[in-house]
C-alpha cells in the first residue's frame, strides 16, 4: 500500500493491483525471486529479483521475469455489475499502454526489469513513468527506513514496529493532485475507498508523533460525515468521481445496501461509536500538539454529539444506552443496552468536551463534567461481574463473559484504580492463550473474548462461530489496548500481548500487520491500519519496551 497504488504479491508470482479511489486494475505474473528473501515495508528483495513501491507517484519496480500478459480489470469493483468497454490496450517495443474507463497503466519494460505505473487520468500516469528505477528503490527503501522505529530493541519488536508504522503510514491515501484522501483502514477495505471513524482513531495513535498534519486532515474530512444531530456512519466515501457514480447506483439498485447506508456519502450509517470517536480524536490532536485549532473549528459538531449521548445517558441512569443492532466495532454482534466498550468511550468523550470546553463554552463543560461523574457512579451497579466487567447488561439480562473491548473503561479512567487491575489480572488468565487450558489450541494469542458468546439470537455471520471474528479471534488493535494499560501502570506481563500475535504471524508468513486471525480460520486484511497500535505503544512506551518485560 501506497498513497495511490496498492496490490499483492502472491507466492505463485499473481500481481494484482489497485487504484485508491479508482478501482481494480488488473493482475499479471511475475517469476518469485530467488531466496533468501528480505521483506521490508511496500519491498522485497531476494538473491534476484525483487519489488519495490514508489511513494512519490503510483508506480512500482518488478525485478524479475514477467511471465504473462497484463489482464486488464473487467471492473473497478466486485460488486459492480456495470457494463463497462473492454479495456484499450496499445503496445510499442517496450511498453504497453492499457487504457480503462476508470484509471490507466503503463508496463516499461529496461532489461530484466519493468516499471509499472498507473494514474487516474493521463497527467497522472505521465508523473509515475516518468520515475526510474533507482528513484522508485530510493523511496521504498526511505520510507522501510521511516518505519525503523525502534532501533535497538530485538528483532521481534523491532520488526513488529517496523511493519506497525508501516500499516500506519501506508494507509495515508492520496487524491490523484497529491491531497490527502483519508485513512485506508486496510488493503481489502478499499472499494468503494473510504475512511472510518473507529478505524481511523486507532492508527492515528501512531501518526500524532510523527504525522500531525494528517491527523487534523482526518479530523476535518471525518467532520464531513456528522449529521446535525451527532450521529455519524462507520465511515465516509472518499472515492473518485467514477467510483462514487457506481457505489451510489449499487446503493439504489438494492435496498439492503441503500437500508445500511442511508445516504450517498456514508459507509453503514448510524454507528453507535463512531461520534464518540471523533471527539477523542479532537482531543488527543490538542493533547499531542498542544494545539486547539481542531477543536475550535468542530465545537459546533462536538456540541451536537455530547447533547446526542448526554440524552442517551440521562434516560439511561447515567449511561447512554445502546439500541439492539450490529452497529459499533463488534458488528457482527447485536449488543445492547449498557456495553462496556461504548461506556469507556462516553467517559472519555464527556471528560473531553468538560476539559476543551472550559474555554470555548464553560456551561456545556460543567454538563459535561456532571455527566462524566454519573457515568463513573453508575457503571459498577450494571456491568461488574465480580473479577471484571460484563460486555453487556440490558432488562436485568446480561452477557458476562469477559472482552478486551471493555478496557476502554480503564483507558479512559471510567472505573477505579482496584477494579482496573483486577480486569487486567482477569485477561491474563483468561484471555492470554498460554494460561487458558479451557479453549483448544494452546499458546496462539490474546483472545478479545472468553468464554464465546452465550445467546446465538445476539450474533450473525462470522461472529456465529466460537473463537471466530468478534467472538474470540486474535485483534491486534486489541492487544495494543492490553498491553498499554499494563505498561501505563508499571505492570509487568505487556510483552506477550504486545507480541504474540506478531510470533504467530511470522510463523505463519503473514508479512504484515493482519486485521484478526484465530487458528481455525483465515485471517483477516493485510496492512490493517488499526493492527498499527502494538507499534504505536511500543514507542509510546519506548524505555520501559526497550528495558524488557
């Protein structure tokens, strides 16, 4: 993944590549280099052979033998079942031209290696070619180096934060002028292109030190998203104009899609977390830079969420009720009523407007504070289930089972200093697999919930299965929670949620920072932007990380 051009290499040598707000472009095989491999971020280079990504412009350089014709893309997307021209294809002693109606690309052809570049449009693609050889290696390499963040620690962390700011930093995307078009969320969360609240707030933790103008870029096209009343979607559409034209007919064309995205520039429409989201996010720019700018700029916005929750809570004895639906990160699970995991974010958000808001409106920040205090009050009686917190309570019924989500409450100081620890000392012993004798696949990971769900009517498709998706897989975003509320305490027992995913990755060729996995079942995207955190807190933490656990 970068800015614009994205793809995957396959061990049989199938490239397929991609266009950030475009769409597919078309796959060709390329002879595997010979080993030994080393892999870096958008690199590999073997004994001969090799691929690099440029980051200037979208281009890419295959060191090896082509062994086929480009196939040109039938369609930007899966999905779309448009009819669209075959693709134009021109080629000249040493360079093919392919010509879709949504995006171009080029192969050119010097010695035993070819440039490939692609663009939006003509000045696009003239940009890419015009990028040599060792100006695309130079970049590759400057930017594997931009993602050494760690030096001096041992290969495993180092690598795991190498590849870490590498998901951070790649899922920067591009518009075809060089502008920012929002955070990717992963490689297989591209068409239609769009940026997600949730997704977004966790790789930005790793961006604030070392990409803060990207942060407030987020924030602002994130803002674009919220309705007037504080309810925002999962995400916001960035697509081109092409790509956009196409989703918005799908959307019309069938009414399950139009039903969960309501309007033609949000991705699934109403989720529960996504406003508590951005308000952290205001906060944590202004935390890091010092800088209030954001804030200043979305009062208006942070006002309307704040007064959207603060109704919730008030009806719900100082906790903001969830309806029954799918809709917050767990959306393969209809929770409801007080979740644990949507708690810890209010607590959070309310503290936020009650902290930001002492200057910009000192009345709604008194509310703040006052609904801040009743959360805190009101969170023991519903959720503590006796050594940590329920995933859910509602109508006196709950789901007591133990998650990592639900250490949003310690993240964010909604409960107390005795209960936060007694919820850590819980997940290492049950949801660390190497203390965990009662789920069947020994030492793999850090299970984000334990046992697996008990009412089959709250869960629907992956989430059905035990140990699946949200009901028990290995989140990397998950352990970088767990491991950072064990550093910020002076805990010993971070380094195996920190790490562990990242071993078992390794030791199954995943060369990037997955989405999930559990042993069963196949993993989720590659380059996931949010598996960034481990690195993220790694760094964070960079003394106590690098004086071992």
């Amino acid at each position: 993944m970068a800015p614009r051009l994205q793809g995957l290499w396959r061990a049989d040598g199938r490239l397929s590549l991609a266009l950030w707000g475009s769409g597919d472009l078309g796959r060709l095989r390329v002879a595997p280099p010979a080993g030994p491999l080393t892999y870096g971020p958008n690199m590999v280079e073997g004994r001969r052979g090799g691929l690099w990504a440029a980051q200037e412009a979208p281009a890419l350089l295959v060191a090896g033998r082509i062994e086929s014709r480009f196939a040109p893309a039938r369609r930007p997307a899966s999905w779309d079942d448009a009819a669209y021209p075959p693709a134009r294809v021109e080629t000249q002693p040493g360079l093919t031209l392919v010509e879709l109606p949504w995006g171009r690309l080029a192969l050119r052809a010097q010695g035993e290696e070819t440039v490939i570049a692609a663009g939006a449009d003509e000045a696009e693609l003239a940009r890419a070619l015009a990028l040599n050889p060792a100006e695309i290696r130079r970049q590759a390499r400057a930017h594997a180096a931009a993602c050494d963040g760690l030096e001096g620690a041992d290969p495993l962390l180092r690598s795991l934060v190498r590849q870490g700011l590498h998901a951070a930093l790649s899922s920067i995307r591009h518009a075809p002028d060089g502008g920012f078009a929002g955070l990717a969320a992963g490689l297989a969360y591209s068409a239609p292109a769009r940026t997600y609240f949730r997704d977004g707030y966790w790789t930005l933790q790793a961006l604030l030190p070392l990409r803060p103008e990207v942060v407030e870029a987020e924030i602002d096209l994130l803002a674009a998203g919220v309705r007037p009343d504080g309810e925002a979607p999962s995400g916001v559409i960035v697509s081109g104009p092409a790509q956009s034209a196409a989703w918005e007919a799908l959307r019309r064309a069938r009414p399950q899609v139009g039903r969960d995205s309501r309007r033609a520039n949000e991705w699934w429409s109403d989720h529960f977390d996504s406003p508590l989201f951005f308000i952290l996010a205001v906060d944590d720019l202004a935390r890091v830079t010092g800088r209030t700018a954001a804030a200043s700029r979305h009062w208006g916005i942070i006002a309307a969420i704040f007064r959207r929750y603060q109704a919730l809570a008030r009806s719900g004895g100082g906790l903001p009720l969830k309806p029954r639906h799918d809709r917050d990160w767990a959306d393969n699970v209809y929770r409801a009523g007080a979740v644990a995991y949507d708690v810890g974010l209010w607590v959070g958000a309310a503290d936020t407007v009650a902290r930001l808001g002492a200057t910009l409106e000192p009345a709604l920040a008194a509310e703040a504070r006052q609904a801040a205090a009743q959360a805190r009050a009101a969170v023991h009686a519903a959720l503590w289930a006796g050594a940590w917190y329920a995933d859910y309570s509602r109508d006196g019924a709950a789901e007591r089972h133990l998650t990592l989500d639900s250490l949003t409450l310690l993240r964010w100081n909604a409960v107390s200093e005795t209960r936060a620890r007694a919820v850590l000392a819980a997940a290492a012993r049950r949801l660390e697999t190497r203390a965990n004798t009662d789920q069947p696949w020994g030492d793999w990971g850090v299970m984000c919930a334990f046992p697996p769900y008990g009412v089959r009517a709250d869960l629907r498709a992956k989430s059905a299965f035990g140990f699946r998706y949200h009901n028990g897989a290995d989140w990397p975003w998950l352990d970088g929670l767990y491991a950072g509320e064990r550093l910020r305490r002076g805990l010993a027992g971070w380094r195996y949620p920190l790490t562990r995913w990242w071993e078992t990755s390794l030791r199954n060729g995943w060369a990037g920072a997955v989405e999930y996995f559990s042993p069963p079942y196949a993993p989720g995207s590659p380059l996931q932007g949010w598996s960034s955190l481990p690195a993220a807190v790694a760094v964070a933490h960079r003394d106590r990380v690098l004086a071992g656990d």
